[in-house]
C-alpha cells in the first residue's frame, strides 16, 4: 500500500468505504463477501488497523458488527485472521466487535475446515486475545474444531494439515492455553496427528509446533518415543532447507519444552549442531544466535564437556561477527554463564569483542532492568572482575536501569556486584542512592532465597567500608532534633531512643524514606548504607527458619558476623533484632587434598619436638565460627599460628582487555575470611 500514489491509496479507500456503506442499504450474502474480501485485501496490501483512517474503521467497523451473524465459515474465518494480520489489538476493539467475533468464531468452529480454524485461532493470537478471556462457548467449541482438524490427521491420513496444525498449536502457546487443562484423550490423539504430519512440516512449521508446544507447557519427557523419532526424521530431512529462524525456533521451542541434553537422542543432539553450523555459513544474524546459546544453555550442556570443538570456536566467531547490545548482549552472556564457560576460556577476540560491546554507551541503551542485571550475574558467573571490565559504563548502565527492577532484577543485581569483587566503597555516591531506592522499593516481596543471596552480597560488599552503624544522627535530621552540645547531644539521644521505641518498624522506614525523597544530597553513602541494612533485617525478620533452605542458613550467618565488625555493629544488630543470630558453622570434615597433605606435612615437621606442638584442623575458635580457619598451631596450650591454605578454589582466573596473559586474584569472599 505504501507503495502506491497517494492519489491512488485515497482512490483505495474511497472504493473501501462505499462498500462498508453498502451494509446500510443492503445485507444480501453477496455484500457479506464482498465486505470480507475488502478487509482481506486491506490486509494483505500490508495495511496496519491503527494506520487506517477514522472514516474507514468507523464504516469497517459498523458493517462487521451489522452483517457478521450473516457470513459463512470462510468470510468469518478471514476477517478474524485479517485484523489479527493487521494487528489490531484485541483489548482495544470495541465490546461489539470482541463479542461478534467470539460468537460468531464459536458457531462456526464445528463446520469449519482445517484453514478456517487456523485462521481463527491464529488470527485471535495475532491480536493478543487470551484464552482465559474467552467466553466458555468460544473455548469448547474450539477445542471441538481443533478436535476436527486432528482427527482428520490421524485417523484419515488427510494430506496439507501440517501447517493448519502447526499454526494452531503455536497460536494456543501464545495464548496462554496450558497443554495440562486438555483431557489425555485430546493429547493422544494431538500426538497421532503430530506424527502423521511431521513429515511434510517445513523447517518453519516444525519450529512453530515445538515452540507453541513449548509455551502450553508441555513437556518434552511427555511426548512419546514414536513422535521424537518422526521428529528426528523429520528434522533431518529438512535440514539442507532450513534457514537461520528456524533453527531459532526448534531449537527455542525444545527449550519452552523443559528439554534436557541428558534426556536428548544422539540423533537429535547432532542435528542441533549441524544446524548451528549450517546457521553460521548463512551469517546467522544477532538476535538468532543469542536464541541458540540462550537455547542451548537451558538444556543444561556443559560447554566443556558436552559441546564440541568445532561448535566452541563457530560460536566465538559469531559472537566477533555481530553487534550485541541490551537483550541480544544479555541473553549471550547468560547462556555462556549457564553453560559454565569461564570467560577466561573465550577467544581472545571474543574477550575484546565482548569488552567492547559492554563498554558503548548504548549497551544497554533500553534501561531495560533484566538485562543489565542478568549481565552482572552472568559476568560473574563466568569468573569476571570488575577491574577487567568496563565496569563504569556497566555501573550507569545499573543506575538507569534501578527504577524499574523488580525483587529479583535487584537480587542478581547486588549479587553480580557482590561476586565481580565490587566493594561498597567503591561504587558512587550515585549509584548508592539508585540501589537504596530499587531495595525500599522491592525488599518487602523478596524470597527466601533473593533476601539471602542480597544480605550475603552485602557481606561482601561492606566488610573493607568500615562504616559507622550508629544512626542517630540520621534520627537527629529527620525529627528536628538539635545536638549541638555535648548535654544536647546525650539529651537528643535518649530522646531518639524514645521516639524510636514508640514507632513501628515500618513507620520507621517510611519516615526514613520521606527524608531521603525530601533531601536526597544529605544522606552520605554510610546513612544510605545503614538504610539498607535496616531494610534487609526488617525482611529477615519475616521469615523463620522453617522457611530456610540449606545455603541461607550460611548465607545468613555471613552477613550478621560481618556487619558486626562494622563500628557499632553489635549494637545495631541487637536494637532490632535483641540479638545477633547464630545460624551457622563449620562442617567437621577436611575438605580436601591439599589440606589434608598441606597439615600432614607440617604435622611431620612438628613430630620431631613430641608432646609441645598440636595441630587442630578445621579451627573454629573465630566468633561463631562460620569462617573456620584451615588448622591452628598450639604450643602447649598457648595458641601461636593459624594456617590458611589458599587453595586453587580460593582465586579466580581474569584476564584484563589488552592483555595476553591471565592473573590469578583472591575471590574477595576469601579475602573476606582474611
């Protein structure tokens, strides 16, 4: 349509609108049709429903609502699938249309042919019609046409359903239909016609089948051994046909599956990487490969172990070859990390490659939270330092994106930060007050294991801050209390001792958080510090151990035997929670070679001076001995030598941009036991 002379597009409407208006004068089947072609038409010259003009929705409009309980299966079925094609969206139609629509879809579903259901079930999707707002009439006679289309598949052998099948099963993915509300009859008999028709699915039907199977979340160990082997036949025979998107979407759709590599046939596993490199010879593009890797990581494959050479080096090629940025750099970086690829173990242009996409200023230009937050997680996961990254343009990146985080985004956020050996210190001023806010605004609906993962980041983060726990001078500036002398201040405290016993925890908070919108350039990184913390315990505080799963209970202890090394630490801890929990400590076991030979050989030292010298491994003499110290050395009964075994496990493998050579640095949870 664009295409056309204006003087001809006009000439087009005015020919639409005169045959909309006929509806008016007259209701005749050949006005139904013709009425049906002229939407069809609209559509199909590639015209989007919000780009036509008013006078032509308001008669197109009228004349679907007036004549539609008078067409027949076809025109029904292609004015659906038209506006969905048009991209009309379902939750701005007018009542009358949506209700049209559905009634007229229900009668019609019975009688029509396996195209028509298509089309209507495809075209509600297009529109972003959900099945669950689908009145009852609608969904059961759908499933009576769908029924239909199957049968006719299955038991007749009908030839030409594949795409009608594969369309309509993606279409119910996206509606939100869940595969588990279907009766087994209606599954087994979803699975004959499947394997009956996988032969003649092109590459883009086998991929919109598994896919919307997928989002009905179904699952792949479901499925019968009869059909994954047609599907492996299938698969194979297509292969030299199918293009980059397709790939894509197998493999993204045995992804929504829940498929697992273990669980996977050879077969099959070799026709995954013949695609990838099949993709790579046709310049497989950006937003395809990150569905791949992001793929390929949820099928729990070990990079290492499970991924070929020539697969590796194909797949550091493509990450050189394309511009990543926001989701694309994110979903790379995620599926590398799940796959439990080191960074390290990159190409070295893949490393450079990398650096430099995460240091435009654009990386992450949608400040869209998930992913600069799956960024930092992925980035740590894969063993990264934020001194051998463009950690600044990732630190603004957080800071944009901190408004719109939801519990978890924060949670991988802080955790990212925590595990790339960030120090609290080291952040701006800026990006305190941003991750202050993010925290206020989520703390009260984080998880057990979100509020765990972010108290456990922060004894990382804040064990070298040596900030000041003691609070009330915050109280001071909030209730306009004076301290300006040292009666004053004694005075001021033990009446922010009051004002503090009469309030809630919760209005506490809020006031808190009143001031800081009121004054955002007073508060100094340890007042924004200590709000924090009073956030965190306050969430602790919701959950009792009952709730624990095994790694809280030492994440936990971590962050309380931390914060108590902070000046006034004890006390803060205490003022709200009366005391300092003691939820952890060491196992009594060696944990592993190196230290058993490590001590064996400084016992044997030893040995030569009988009954002066014990060795005790596993020590647990430091405060409630969460941070065992590997072996303590006794002369007699006078403690004199601890000894700590910084095994490999200790330090992380980096490699700064620009460099050849890797380092090895202390994992700052070590240099936290330090």
């Amino acid at each position: 349509f664009n295409d056309l002379s204006l003087h001809l597009q006009e000439s087009l409407y005015d020919i639409a609108i005169s045959t909309f208006l006929e509806s008016e004068i007259n209701s005749n089947r050949f006005t139904c049709q013709q009425i049906s072609n002229t939407i069809y038409g609209l559509m199909k010259l590639g015209i989007k429903y919000n780009n036509l003009p008013n006078r032509i929705l308001e008669s197109m409009i009228a004349a679907v609502a007036k004549l539609m309980d008078y067409m027949n299966e076809q025109e029904v079925s292609n004015i659906i699938y038209s506006f969905g094609m048009m991209e009309a969206r379902w939750d701005e139609l007018p009542d009358q249309i949506k209700n049209v629509f559905t009634i007229n879809a229900a009668n019609k579903f019975p009688n029509l042919i396996p195209q028509g259901v298509s089309n209507i079930v495809y075209g509600m999707r297009q529109m972003s019609a959900l099945w669950s707002d689908m009145p009852i009439n609608y969904k059961t006679n759908a499933i009576i046409g769908i029924t239909n289309v199957l049968t006719l598949t299955a038991h007749q052998s009908m030839r030409g359903n594949g795409q009608a099948i594969s369309n309509i099963f993606y279409a119910l993915g996206y509606s939100q239909v869940n595969w588990n509300d279907f009766d087994s009859d209606f599954q087994y008999l979803f699975y004959q016609a499947l394997e009956k028709c996988l032969h003649e699915l092109k590459g883009q039907e086998l991929g919109l089948v598994l896919y919307g199977f997928g989002l009905m979340k179904a699952e792949y160990n479901d499925i019968p051994k009869s059909v994954i082997n047609q599907l492996i036949l299938s698969y194979n025979n297509r292969l030299i046909s199918i293009g980059n998107q397709d790939t894509c979407s197998i493999m993204n759709g045995l992804s929504k599956l829940n498929a697992k590599w273990i669980n996977m046939p050879d077969k099959l596993k070799s026709l995954i990487f013949k695609s990838i490199e099949k993709a790579s010879n046709n310049n497989m593009e950006d937003l395809c490969l990150a569905c791949c890797i992001y793929s390929l990581s949820s099928y729990e494959l070990n990079w290492y172990d499970d991924i070929p050479a020539n697969i590796q080096r194909l797949i550091n090629q493509l990450i050189d070859q394309n511009t990543l940025s926001n989701q694309i750099l994110s979903n790379i970086l995620y599926g590398l990390s799940q796959m439990k690829l080191l960074y390290i173990d990159l190409s070295k242009s893949t490393q450079n490659k990398l650096y430099y996409y995460l240091s435009l200023p654009d990386a992450y230009s949608t400040n869209f939270p998930q992913h600069i937050a799956n960024s930092l997680y992925s980035l740590a996961i894969m063993e990264c330092s934020y001194n051998s990254l463009p950690f600044d343009n990732l630190e603004i990146a957080l800071r944009n994106s901190c408004p719109s985080m939801n519990s978890q985004e924060t949670a991988n956020s802080v955790y990212g930060l925590a595990l790339l050996d960030v120090s609290w210190s080291y952040l701006s001023h800026e990006t305190h007050l941003a991750l202050y806010y993010t925290i206020y605004n989520n703390y009260a609906t984080m998880t057990i294991q979100e509020i765990s993962n972010v108290m456990y980041s922060f004894a990382l983060l804040m064990f070298d801050c040596n900030y000041n726990m003691s609070f009330n001078h915050l109280l001071n500036k909030i209730y306009n209390l004076s301290a300006s002398n040292d009666n004053k201040r004694k005075k001021s405290s033990r009446t922010n001792r009051k004002i503090e016993d009469n309030l809630s925890y919760e209005q506490l908070l809020a006031d808190f958080h009143n001031y800081i919108n009121a004054n955002p350039s007073e508060l100094t990184s340890n007042d924004l510090f200590i709000l924090i913390q009073l956030l965190l315990i306050k969430r602790f505080k919701d959950y009792t151990m009952i709730d624990y799963k095994r790694e809280n209970f030492d994440q936990f202890a971590m962050y309380y035997q931390t914060i108590v090394t902070l000046p006034v630490g004890s006390e803060f801890v205490e003022r709200y929670l009366g005391e300092v929990p003691s939820l952890s400590g060491p196992g009594a076991h060696v944990p592993s070679r190196l230290h058993s030979q490590t001590i064996h050989a400084a016992s044997t030292y030893l040995s030569v001076y009988p009954n002066e010298f014990y060795i005790f491994n596993e020590f647990n003499g430091l405060s409630n001995g969460l941070f065992p110290i590997d072996a303590a050395v006794y002369y007699f009964d006078k403690l004199i030598a601890f000894i700590e075994i910084d095994g490999e496990f200790h330090y992380k493998q980096t490699m700064s941009s620009g460099s050849s050579l890797g380092s090895s640095t202390l994992r700052r949870k070590d240099k936290l036991k330090e």
